[in-house]
C-alpha cells in the first residue's frame, strides 16, 4: 500500500471515528435531558410496543426511547410528608412498645435513642409523660414532638411505682 493511499485510510478512519464520538454525545445530551412534564403530560406512554418487521442496524436496545414516552411522576408532597413522620415516630419510639396491662413498655435501650435520655431501664413501664396517661409509642410521640424530653415521667420500675422529676 502506497503511502497516500495509507494517509487517506487514516483520514478516513480518524473521521468515522469523529463522527461516531459526536453522534454519541448528540444522543447522550438529548437522552440524558430531563423530560418535560408539559410534554409527557400532553402525550401518554403507548399502551404496549408494537415490533417492527424492518431490519434494523443498531440494536433495539441502543436506541433511546423518545421523550414523549418517558413517564414523568411529580414527587407527592403528602406521601413524602407520611413518609417522614413515620421515620420521625419510629426514631423518638425505639426500643418502646405497647404494654398490654396499660402503658409504654421500655424493651430496649439503644444508645442516643430517647429512651436512653430518659434514663429508664429494659423492663421499665412508662405510664405517664408530663401529666398525661400514655397507652401507646405514638402518643409519646405525639407528646414529645408538642412538648420535647418530658419533665416529669411516671414509671413503674420492678413493681413499683417511681416518679421522675
């Protein structure tokens, strides 16, 4: 092979190669922008997928869907709110469950947890909080997201009846 015939392959394949680098980043910048939710509002996704019978060079697989048939799902504000309560609750009640006889059963004392603030042993009844009778996690909770660390606590500790001040 003569050398401008090798000079013109080269050429060639260093532009094909070229080429291929800017389509990829013109597919990448249009696949990878943020669908517009006007746009997937105003066009459903198709109810199912339909196969074509025209042979195709790239793989199914390569092709990025078009952007009318993204799905866009705005965040649920409430449900997000639920969700945070939730944890919230389950973080200020760790190592507290329902006492059947009545009250607040202290099973656990995890380090940092609330329980462990209050100084209250496993094994512990926590009957009332700040003057107020307490059947469930919840509304200690409840109290302690109105009121914080309560100030005055009732507990029944091996059958006795002792009071925190």
């Amino acid at each position: 092979m003569s050398k401008p015939e090798a000079a013109s392959r080269y050429a060639l394949i260093a532009g094909l190669i070229a080429a291929a680098g800017v389509v990829t980043w013109m597919g990448l910048a249009v696949y990878n922008r943020p669908p517009l939710e006007r746009a997937a509002a105003t066009h459903p996704a198709p109810a199912a997928a339909t196969t074509s019978t025209v042979a195709s060079t790239t793989p199914a697989s390569a092709t990025p869907p078009p952007a009318s048939t993204v799905a866009v799902r705005a965040p649920d504000p409430v449900a997000d709110t639920l969700q945070q309560d939730q944890r919230q609750v389950a973080k200020i009640t760790r190592g507290l469950t329902a006492n059947p006889g009545g009250g607040i059963l202290v099973e656990a004392v995890p380090q940092g947890s609330i329980a462990s603030q209050l100084r209250v042993q496993p094994g512990d009844v926590i009957v009332s909080v700040n003057g107020q009778a307490v059947a469930s996690p919840e509304e200690f909770a409840r109290i302690y997201r109105e009121q914080g660390l309560p100030r005055q606590m009732t507990v029944i500790h091996d059958g006795r009846e002792m009071h925190h001040h």
